[in-house]
C-alpha cells in the first residue's frame, strides 16, 4: 500500500500578525495553510523552523496564542527565540499547544531549554515522523549576551549523531532535520552555510528544512528534499513523498514552493483574534513622521541612503559623535510618500535601548576591519555607521582591507583619537562576532529605545533626507557575501 504524506513548512514569521506590503498577514497565510491541509487531512504535517516569539510590539504571549491557532506540528527554536532570556522564552514555550524542539542548546545549569525536547515522532497515515530541532550555532553572536548567558551551545552534527538512531531505534520510519539554520545558492548553483555543511557530516535524513535568512528553495539533493521557505509568510514550502508499506521506503520525493495569496482574510478565528492583538497599536503605527521623496531599499553589503538614515538615527538618539548598527537588523524598503511608523517597523524591527560609550579611533580601525573578515561578513554582512567615512579595498586580504577611516569633512581618523560612540544593546553587548572590540568599551544604558530615536530624528525634517553621502568608498566586493539582499 502506498501513502501520500505532505509536509508543509515556512521560517522566520516572526510575529508578522499584520498583513504589510511585505507579509501577507496571520490571517491570509492560516487560511492558505488550511487550503493546503484540506487536500490532505490525515496525511499533512505543518513545520515552522523557528524565529517566531520575538517581534517589537506584541511580541511574546500574543504570537504564541496565533500559533497555537495555526496548529503547527513542530517547532524548533530560532536564534530570536533568545533575544530576552529565559523570563520571555520559558512561558512562550509552556504556553505553546505544539513540541517545541532544541537538539543542541540547553542549560548551563543541566538539562533542555525549559520545555523543550530534541525531537519529536509523528504519526500520518499510520506512518512514524521523527522531527529532529536544531538551531543554528551562530545564535550566541546573534542575541544579547545576557539574554544568551543561561544557555549553552552544541554542535549541531554531534546532535543529529546523538538523536537520529534514538529516533531510528523508536520506529522512525522517516527522518525531517527541522533546523533554524541557512544555507546559500551561487549564480551556478553551489550551495554552501551550515545548513549544507551540516548535511555532509550527520546521518542521511529524508528531508532537511532550513530557515533563518530570506529566500526559497526546493529541491531533491543526493536523496534528500531540501528546502527553505517562508520567511515572513509570504511562502511555503511543500514536500511531498510516497511511503510504501510493504517495502517500508519512500517510492517518491518532490518539493516545491507555494506562494501564498495577499489576500484578505475575514470571518476566521484567526482574523478575529489578530485583530484583537493588533488593535491597541493601530493608531500608533498610522502616526505621520515626515514624507519621503524617493524610494530607500535596504542592502545588506553595500551602502544604502536607508542605512546611512538608520545610523544617523542611532547617533542623534544617543546624541553621540559617531554610531554603528548591524545591517541584518534592517530590511524591505522605505517607499517614497508619507512615511510612518509602521513604515519604520516594516524596515527595521528591533527596539532596543541605545548605549553610549568613549571609543578610540584604533578600536574604531579594529571594528570595520574585524567586519570584512570573510568569515564574520559572511555570517553578517556589513554595518551601517553614521558620523564617519571609511575607505575599503575589497580586493584586499584580511586584515588589511581598511584603508581610511575619516570624519565627514575629510579629517583622517588617528589611532589616538577618541569619540564618544552609540549603539544598539545588541551591538554593545559584542553582537554580530564584535566581541573583540565591544568587550573594550566601557557601555552606559541611556532611556532611550531606538524605534523612539528614529521617530524624534525623522519629525525633526518634513522631508527625510540623508545630509552626509556617501560615506563608503569600497574598490571590489566584500569577500564572502551572503547577502540576500
């Protein structure tokens, strides 16, 4: 007898219960995934690779309780699971009606992460599913250094070695690696990142799903359906495979993605309830900060006006002479017209308190040096600064790619120098692998949360505009590069 099992999977919703130009909204993707299950009900699995609890706003409790609306089957943890410690993480899991999985982190003091389990085995079709979670090794460098301090990481290929034949021995008859980790396609197909690496060094797995960074994916590869989708909701990924009972095999393998509809969603219970959710901010997002005359699409790698204003908001917030951000918190486009804040949060999501401190011009050279190692630049990207200028040579090894580092009016920047410097609580706590220079900086916590400094910055002007461009001038490409964007 052979049976059809379709597995639906999607990453990195991160809490987008509002449809935007961005994201469909909860309500459209519950009702595109239901779509999908009702072609096969018994035989249907629903996969999330993590990033889901943590969103500026309504984060938390508010999109547990959409999830548990959505009814997935499994959920591993994402790296923003861990943004704000135990104290937000342990209820968000307790409160979840579906496994949460975590193969390779757990306490520092012993035991899993509060609630969790390394795997799970389900049951379609009357066939076993084991669902192994593992999160991507990166997360210590991508979180709060306190919110991450209660946890320990381990290598992911030593858990799938340690769970996989446990989940064999318990009657699996098929293996899924749900994991928040990436993985990269060149022009010419190579693919690459931990995901894929992982996949060269843990036992044979019948499907792999990735998550983490923006972008589609599916494909069969050497027997196994790889696949990443979803980010934001406006995709799924599905897989669909044949189980022979007789022979105990899978007779076929496809994977493709479904792109879900930006359609409105009304008279469900889930629209019901994001509407509830969403309510109490709906006048806050509406509110007007300045008009914008042009389009600013963010990039990751490469200069851009929209990043050049984010660090600008950074350093007027903490009313500093020079600022620096991490890229990766930033995405998506400010369009041309009115701008809000919804604008704001649609292209930067994170909400953090502003640091300030005094930094040297030498630990200043450290910093956008240590940026464009190829390792780091590659898990990263690039930074947005505000207040200085850098000159780069790409074609350069590391470290020697920094050429010049000067003020906006063309005064080299000296190793003796000293500025005082603002940050986001990420970046002060040595975010993005900048722990080499940030654990030098004396930080001091100001009251001031970032999203509160854009807005301060951007009704300062009725017309947003950026006063110092460019500040990059970069010869080559960064080494590396990963940017989906």
């Amino acid at each position: 007898m052979k049976l059809e099992l379709d597995i639906l999977c999607h990453a990195d919703f991160s809490g987008r219960l509002r449809r935007t130009p961005d994201s469909p909204g909860i309500a459209a993707f519950d009702a595109f995934v239901a779509r999908q299950r009702a072609q096969n009900p018994q035989g249907t699995l629903l996969l999330s690779a993590g990033d889901e609890f943590s969103t500026n706003l309504w984060g938390g409790q508010p999109v547990v309780g959409a999830m548990n609306l959505l009814k997935p089957d499994a959920m591993t943890l994402g790296n923003h699971e861990f943004d704000h410690g135990t104290e937000f993480l342990d209820p968000c899991v307790a409160a979840c009606h579906f496994p949460v999985l975590c193969a390779n982190v757990s306490l520092k003091s012993g035991g899993p992460v509060a609630g969790t389990k390394p795997y799970v085995i389900l049951q379609r079709n009357g066939v076993s599913i084991g669902v192994l979670g593992l999160t991507t090794e990166y997360t210590p460098c991508m979180v709060e250094k306190t919110a991450f301090e209660a946890f320990q990481m381990a290598p992911a290929a030593e858990a799938a070695h340690r769970w996989i034949p446990q989940m064999r021995a318990q009657g699996a008859q098929i293996i899924i690696a749900l994991t928040h980790m990436p993985f990269y396609i060149a022009e010419d197909g190579t693919i690459s990142g931990e995901m894929w690496d992982l996949m060269q060094n843990m036992p044979p797995v019948d499907v792999c799903i990735g998550g983490h960074i923006p972008g589609d994916y599916a494909a069969v590869l050497n027997g196994t359906c790889v696949v990443k989708a979803g980010f934001g909701g406006v995709s799924l990924g599905h897989i669909k495979l044949v189980y022979d009972t007789q022979t105990q095999c899978i007779t076929q393998k496809s994977c493709e993605i479904l792109h879900t509809p930006f359609e409105t969603a009304c008279g469900t219970p889930m629209a019901a309830y994001a509407q509830r959710v969403l309510e109490p901010f709906e006048r806050y997002l509406a509110e007007p900060l300045a008009t914008l005359r042009e389009p600013w699409p963010m990039h990751l790698a490469q200069e851009c006006k929209l990043g050049d204003f984010l660090a600008d908001c950074m350093r007027h917030g903490g009313n500093t002479q020079i600022a620096y951000m991490n890229a990766t918190s930033s995405g998506g486009c400010l369009d041309a017209g009115q701008v809000t804040m919804d604008d704001i949060l649609r292209v930067n999501g994170f909400n953090d308190l502003i640091y300030t401190a005094r930094m040297t011009g030498q630990q200043l050279y450290d910093l956008m040096e240590g940026v464009y190692e190829p390792q780091r630049f590659g898990n990263n990207a690039g930074l947005l600064v505000s207040g200085f200028h850098v000159k780069v040579d790409h074609t350069r090894l590391s470290p020697n790619k920094v050429l010049s580092l000067t003020l906006p009016d063309g005064t080299p920047i000296s190793p003796e120098d000293e500025f005082t410097v603002s940050a986001s609580a990420y970046m002060a706590s040595g975010g993005n692998d900048t722990s080499f220079v940030a654990s030098q900086i004396h930080w001091k916590k100001t009251d001031i949360h970032y999203h509160d400094a854009v807005a301060q910055w951007a009704k300062r002007h009725s017309v947003l505009h950026i006063p110092d461009w460019p500040r990059f001038q970069e010869t080559g490409t960064p080494e590396n590069n990963h940017a989906p964007f």
